[in-house]
C-alpha cells in the first residue's frame, strides 16, 4: 500500500465495517478462531472459474493505476516504487508476455502461491485473488521461493524488492522479499489461500505451510505474515481491487473487507493455568508490558515474559518510527534473559532517578528518545512482534505524557495497537514499572495544594513534611527543582500552563498550574 493511501483507508474503515460488501455477505461469519475461517471458507467457495486465460481480462479491472500515478497503466507490486517515479510502465494487452531478458519488458501472471505447490489444478490456477500481474523477470526472479524477509541480498531489483538468504526465525533457505509497501497487500492474498482452499490445503507441500488446513502456515512465517498485514493496512488499490474480482468470480478476499479477522482467526494467546491461583493466561511470546511516555526524558518501556519458559533476549529488539511516518528505526537490540513471569526495564539514560532508577537497560538510544506519536515495536529476529502505537498512523499523538500498563485480560503480543488493551496512568507515574507484583503492590498518594490556581504569577505548594517538587513547562522542559519542608511561596513565574509533580518516599503525584 502505497502512504498515500493511507488517510483514505482511515477514513473509509471509520465508516463502513466492510469495504463495499454486500448487505448480509459475511452475516454467517459470527465465530472466532478457525471457527470463524471455517465460516469464512463456506462463504468464498465455489466461487466462478474464469480460467487460466481469463485472469488476462479480469486485468482490465482489477490492476489499473488509479491511485498512485493514476495513469490507468497495470499496477504491478514488483515494479510499483513508493512515493516516487516507477522505473518502467506497462499498457493494459500490448505489453502483455511475451517473452522478456530484462526487467521492463513485459508482464505476465503471479501466483504468490506458486503453481507448483497445487499442481497447476483448478480453480486454484486461474484464482485472481492470489494471482497478479508482474513483471515478467521479476516474477523469474522470485521463481518458487516462499516471500519472507531477506537477510542479504543476491539480486535486488529496480524498486527495491530483494531475493536473498532468509531472515525469517526458523527459515534458513532463499526467499524473496517485495518492498514494504506493498507487504501486506501479499500477506492478506496468502490468508485469503489458506482460507479460500482449506478442504485441501493440508495436502500441499510449501516451505510457508505446516500441512494443517488450521493454521496452514508454519508459526515463523505465520509471524511473518502478521507483521506484514499490520504494517501495511488494506489501502483503496486493494479495496478497488476486490470488488472488480468480485464482479468476475462471484467471492471475495474477506481480510481486505475486514482486515480484523485475520487477528481473530490467527492471533492471539493461549490459556494457562497460575500455580498460585488467580486468572494469568500463557502468552506466545514475550509482550510490551508498560510504557512510559513522562516529562523531560522520562522514558521506559517495559517487557514482560509469560511464556512458562525462560527467555534468551538475544533474537529480540526495540524498534521506533518516528512522528508515525517513514521505515522502522535500526532498532536496540537487547541481550540477557528473562525468567518466566519476569520484566525488563529499559529507561532513557537522562530519566529521573525520582521516576526509576533500577533498569535492566540504560541507553541514550534514539529508540529511548520517543514522544507520543512515535510508534514503538517489539521485534524477534527482525519481525514485528507487539507494538504501541500505529504505524504509519501520523503525526497525532496516541500516548503522549502518560503511563500505560498493559491489561492483564488483553491479547498480547499484537502487532496492532488498541487502546481498549492499556489502562491509562498520569504523567511520570512510574510505580509499577518493573515489579513483577505490581497488580498487588499499595502505593500512598501523598496530596499537596498548590494556591492560588489559576494565578496571576505568585502562588504557594503546601504538603507534607519533606517533599521534592519539580515544574516542568506543558512541553517537558524542567524549569524548577527543589526539596521543601512543609510549605513554599514563589513570588514570580511567567503565564503558561505548567506542571508540578511531587515526590515523596518514591510516591509521585502530578497537578496542572495554570498561570494567567
């Protein structure tokens, strides 16, 4: 999917459940799990088989430009580039292969699945959903490879899509790999596969599928894929996509209409019993547990392991995009090991030692100097695991001057962020971070007046004996810090909003000043 996109996505999903679906098409669909696929399978089926030549026509329709360089030229993933000027077009028929020496030349038929895997069979051969039209060399290039991310490239072609050794966790063949904007465009075609084929999808041997007609995929690529479809949302393309394959098959790709199903057939945790009782659930990975977005550098973000199993941090990091926009960031890789039901603390070097003072982890890394529009993600072995916040969401805050702690009920790792899944905290609160008993810590909130407020630019703090106070601007920048016995006048502070956090025996509460 192409940024542009993007806003129309946003508000196009704030509006409709199902992208331009007929009334009642998914009315059966009310399960979850493989459940719901299964439902989902009964509704696509049997959809009308144009044939192999008849992909050609559905072309005309289903992969014309009209939103990029909206020229009405074939849209082709693999030569499409990402805010900028394509290396070649293609005219609808007349550059149709043909044969071809270089990238350029032509275009041909894709199956992201490849023929191979079912055998040339029917419908499968002939079904639009999974099979697009690409460049001719480039489709050569991928030949049979399982797409995944690459690790070191071999050949990497005029917009960037690569073939290489396989950075997939699991995975140690060749594998090719498209660019990022049009990853999940791929992954929502291979779950529309395993759905749309799952009375004999347990029969085909491919290095993505674990011959199952559940999960169908292998649990590294299933990661894989996972993270493709949350990085990149369903866009207007694919949108216009579906609906003129619909118009020629009679069936849809349902994760294009609700992208949502994909988390609630293939996401997720597993339940798990707690030896000393109470309701925590296994989870499947290691997960982001608290974030603390506070003022001046009071960074932190927290990872919790629940796996039952003790966890090496090697193959893990933390990666930032920054202001919601552009690539991930190199990313922190981390190291050590994480017991079962233990946490990791990663601070910001320039935190307050009255916010926390006990990290696992202290860095002046980029990725620790975040505000409240960049996302922040948890990667194993360079996939997306878990994330805060949305990426390529913009430049709006999600999380800016507050604390969020994961809900012990929520479904985590996800590679899609929901506020629903965190319970909100004020500014610098920082009590919890770390402690892996948290939920059954008591804290004391020690209360402190600030008089008069609003003000005219004098005013006085009174609270209990010996206590720090700090003021900071409504920006971050600490403008005062001082330890005050009982009660202090201050005679002179310029108008703005401020605010003024007290410490007291590690407990922290925050007010607003308002200067007039």
């Amino acid at each position: 999917m192409k940024k542009i996109n993007v806003l129309f996505f946003v508000i196009l999903s704030s509006c409709i459940t199902y992208a331009q679906a007929p009334n009642g098409y998914y009315s059966a669909a009310t399960g979850s799990g493989y459940t719901l696929k299964t439902q989902l399978y009964n509704i696509i089926k049997n959809h009308t088989n144009r044939g192999y030549s008849g992909l050609w026509t559905t072309y005309s329709t289903s992969d014309r430009d009209h939103q990029n360089e909206n020229d009405n030229t074939i849209f082709d993933l693999y030569s499409e580039i990402q805010n900028g000027r394509d290396p070649y077009n293609f005219t609808y028929g007349s550059n149709q292969c043909g044969t071809y020496s270089v990238e350029g030349n032509c275009y041909n038929r894709e199956h992201m699945i490849p023929q191979s895997v079912f055998n040339s069979a029917s419908p499968m051969v002939a079904d639009a959903h999974f099979i697009t039209p690409t460049d001719g060399k480039v489709n050569g290039i991928r030949s049979n490879y399982p797409h995944g991310d690459v690790a070191s490239a071999s050949i990497t072609t005029r917009n960037g899509s690569k073939l290489g050794t396989s950075a997939v966790s699991g995975y140690s063949g060749t594998v090719f790999e498209p660019v990022d904007a049009f990853k999940g465009d791929i992954a929502r075609m291979y779950f529309y596969f395993a759905t749309r084929y799952q009375n004999t999808v347990a029969n085909y041997n491919y290095d993505m599928f674990n011959n199952t007609s559940t999960q169908v995929f292998t649990t590294p690529f299933l990661n894989m894929l996972l993270a493709w479809h949350a990085q990149d949302p369903v866009s207007a393309r694919e949108i216009e996509r579906n609906n003129a394959i619909y118009a020629r098959q009679n069936n849809r790709n349902p994760f294009i209409d609700n992208p949502s199903y994909v988390n609630a057939i293939w996401g997720g945790t597993s339940g798990g019993s707690n030896p000393d009782g109470g309701n925590t659930t296994t989870k499947s990975d290691l997960y982001l547990s608290e974030y603390i977005e506070g003022s001046s550098n009071n960074k932190a973000i927290e990872i919790k392991n629940e796996t039952g199993n003790s966890i090496n941090l090697a193959s893990y990091s933390i990666k930032k995009q920054t202001n919601g926009s552009g690539s991930w960031s190199t990313g922190l890789t981390l190291s050590g090991t994480i017991a079962n039901n233990g946490k990791y603390v990663i601070v910001n070097s320039a935190i307050s030692s009255s916010c926390y003072s006990n990290a696992n982890l202290t860095t002046s890394a980029t990725e620790m100097a975040y505000n409240g529009n960049d996302p922040i993600g948890l990667f194993k072995n360079g996939v997306l695991i878990d994330i805060i916040g949305t990426y390529n969401g913009g430049s709006s805050n999600f999380a800016s001057d507050i604390t969020l702690r994961r809900k012990s009920t929520a479904t985590a790792p996800k590679t899609s962020f929901s506020n629903s899944d965190w319970d909100t905290y004020s500014i610098d609160t920082c009590n919890g971070l770390g402690n892996k008993t948290a939920l059954s810590i008591t804290t004391k909130e020690y209360d402190f007046k600030i008089f008069p407020n609003p003000t005219n630019g004098s005013f006085t703090i009174e609270g209990e004996n010996n206590f720090t106070i700090e003021i900071y601007s409504i920006v971050g920048q600490k403008i005062l810090e001082k330890e005050i016995v009982s009660v202090e006048r201050f005679p002179t502070f310029p108008k703005g909003t401020y605010l003024v956090k007290i410490n007291k025996e590690n407990n922290i509460t925050t007010k607003v000043l308002v200067i007039q």
